[in-house]
C-alpha cells in the first residue's frame, strides 16, 4: 500500500510504493500538502502496476502530478541522468578525464540495457557491486576503483540535486589494490622477446616507453616538434596531468631516434598509426590491446580467449601484471637501482602527484641528464 514520507532536508511531501515488479520506490510529490501527497501517492502506485515499461509509468506519474497540481514533475532515467551529468564536466576538467567519464558513462548504460530508460532511483546497491564484480573479471582493481568513484559522483550528484532520496552507491567499498601486479616490470630477457616479436612502430614505441618512463598514450602522440636532436631532449605534454616536461634522452634513445631519421621540416607523428588511434578514439584502449597481443606472441602473457567461463567475457588476467605502463615502473625501478636520487627519479618520469611534484622542483637539467645517462641499454647485450 501506497504512504507517504517527508526528507529531513526537502519541504515536500514523497510518494512511497512498490512498482509492478515489486520493487519499493519514492517519488516526489512537489507538494507540501499531506492529503494531496497521500493521493498522489496512491495513483502513482497505481499508474506504477498497470504500465508495463518504466517509461509509460514515468509519463502517467508526470501526467497525473502536472493535472492535479499544475507543475511539471521531472523523473530522470538513468541514461538521461548520466549523460547530462556528464556534459556538465565539460570544462570543468580536464579533456583526458571528460573521455574517462565519457567512457564510464557509457560502459554503465550498455552493462544496464533496457535498464538504462528506468528511473534513476531504482538503481540499487546490488546493481553497482554487480557491475563492479562484473569489471573486475576483466579490469584490474585500481581501473575498477576509478569506474566506481566515477559511479559514486554521479549518484552523490543526483542526491544533492533531490532527484533521488538515497545513495546506491555510498556503501559500494572499491577493491583492494594488488601492488605486485600494479608495479610489475620488465626483466632485459622479457624486453628482448617483445622488441623480437614486434613490428617497427611498436619496437620504436618501447624504446620511448622505456627510456621515456611516460605513459602509452604520451608516447602515441609524439611528433617530430617534440624531439630536439640537437639538444638530446624529448618536449612533451602530459595527457593526464597536464604538466610540460623536458625529458633528456639516453643514449640509447638517442641513438634510436637518429635511426629514424625525422625530417625537422614536417611536423609528422613519430609512431603514424598509434597517433592515428588515439586522435581518432580519444583514448589508447585499443593500442593497449594490442600491446597485450605483443606480450602475448612473446610468451609473456596468456592469450585472450572469447570463451564464456561463467565470470566476464573468458578473459585469463595475466598473473604476471605486465603491460605498456610497466615500462614507466621498469625505468623507475631502473634508474633506482643505478642509485638516481628519487627527487630526479620522479622529476624524470613526471611524477602525477602534486604533493609529490612540489617537492622536486629544484631538480636541474644537469641532473636530469645524469639519470638519463644512467639507463642501461638493454638492446645492446
């Protein structure tokens, strides 16, 4: 049966009832007047069980509270809740973030299906750790810690706005972080097998990934404008933080890099079809595939397989941990060991932490080339 309830925050009066499938569910009412609630609350109860869509039954509430009280009365759904919280962020950070929780956004509504027309409101706690469990057949925990404070956002959002009247996802725990997989590295017999198995972009690509220490996306958008061969540095941007750095270059890298022999007169990517990728897409996703197929023709991850198993798509997590990022641990684990001090180091490598990163701005370019010049070749030996 259909009653009433008042927020401790709102003025309103909110219709409580149980849907067609059972579920118990609030509405507002909009209005201050109890018997008024009371009888929208009854109707919307009844509008709930002869619909059978949530969308009809969110157009009979509104056309029933509009006719009664003569106010609109907005129920968002889900897709229409995420999309627009999304476009919200627009300029409110930065455009590798707007991507992420585009990504997320996105990734949330296909995981709901049909779901994603119902009220927000009937998300429930169970509906995000399911598709966390979910993601994290295929993820690892720190990417599925950031889709679910991504989730956590936009709920919390929805609850200060009073479109909903409770928080699915303020109980929703994120997961426990495996560091030996997070900061695996690369042994110089590993890194061997991967450039012997990889095509010339992608064997270019690791030599920057591990004398650069930058992520995969930062080394798929390197053009000629970014590398100074007369002075032995790489200029770059990072996509993440946004922090400019000036990065010299091992010999090693150096050498590479006159191999290739870069016209200064064009402005061309280094790496053509990763660029092409990442501009396209807007992220390094695919490329990220694609190196996981590379360590995968090395011997030095299990192939993917498209076979159900009963949890995600059949995916095998490479209990290794490697992957591209691995090479930004590798070089700091090898600068480390040559006894670079950990202020370079993290300058170096462009450390995405602000307390961090304040702490190194005193780190000069003489010490910079020091630890470059510290990398050991790999490729030699």
């Amino acid at each position: 049966m259909a009653s009433i309830w008042k927020h401790p925050e709102s003025k309103f009066w909110f219709a409580c009832f149980k849907t067609a499938e059972g579920k118990r569910t609030k509405r507002t009412t909009k209005t201050t007047d109890r018997k008024l609630a009371e009888k929208l609350a009854a109707q919307y109860e009844e509008a709930a069980n002869k619909k059978k869509t949530a969308l009809n039954t969110r157009r009979v509430i509104q056309e029933l509270h509009a006719s009664i009280t003569g106010e609109d009365l907005v129920f968002p759904s889900v897709r229409a809740h995420f999309e627009q919280w999304v476009k919200g962020k627009k300029g409110e950070v930065a455009e590798a973030t707007l991507v992420f929780y585009s990504g997320v956004v996105k990734k949330v509504l296909n995981w709901l299906g049909k779901r994603a027309e119902d009220d927000l409101a009937t998300i429930t706690e169970q509906d995000i750790k399911a598709f966390r469990e979910d993601e994290f057949a295929n993820l690892s925990a720190k990417t599925v810690n950031h889709e679910i404070k991504t989730l956590k956002m936009i709920f919390r959002d929805a609850l200060h706005r009073k479109l909903i009247t409770d928080d699915p996802a303020l109980a929703v725990k994120t997961l426990k972080n495996d560091a030996a997989k997070r900061r695996a590295t690369f042994t110089d017999d590993q890194i061997k097998r991967v450039l012997s198995v990889a095509d010339n972009e992608w064997k270019s690509m690791v030599m920057f990934g591990l004398y650069l220490g930058q992520r995969l996306i930062d080394i798929a958008l390197l053009k000629t404008s970014n590398v100074s061969l007369q002075d032995g540095v790489i200029k770059l941007t990072a996509r993440k933080t946004g922090k400019t750095m000036t990065i010299p270059m091992a010999p090693a890298l150096h050498r590479h890099v006159n191999s290739l022999n870069l016209n200064p007169e064009k402005d061309e990517p280094l790496h053509p079809r990763a660029f092409k990728i990442v501009v396209s897409q807007g992220k390094s996703s695919h490329l990220s595939n694609q190196f996981s197929a590379i360590l995968a023709m090395a011997g030095l991850r299990e192939k993917k397989s498209h076979r159900r198993t009963g949890v995600g798509r059949g995916i095998t997590r490479d209990a290794s941990g490697l992957s591209f990022h691995s090479f930004r641990h590798t070089a700091v684990t090898r600068l480390k060991e040559a006894g670079v001090p950990q202020a370079v180091v993290m300058e170096l490598v462009g450390h995405d932490s602000v307390e961090m990163s304040n702490l190194y701005t005193n780190v000069g370019p003489e010490a910079m080339q020091k630890a470059a010049d510290a990398m050991p070749d790999v490729t030699s030996h």
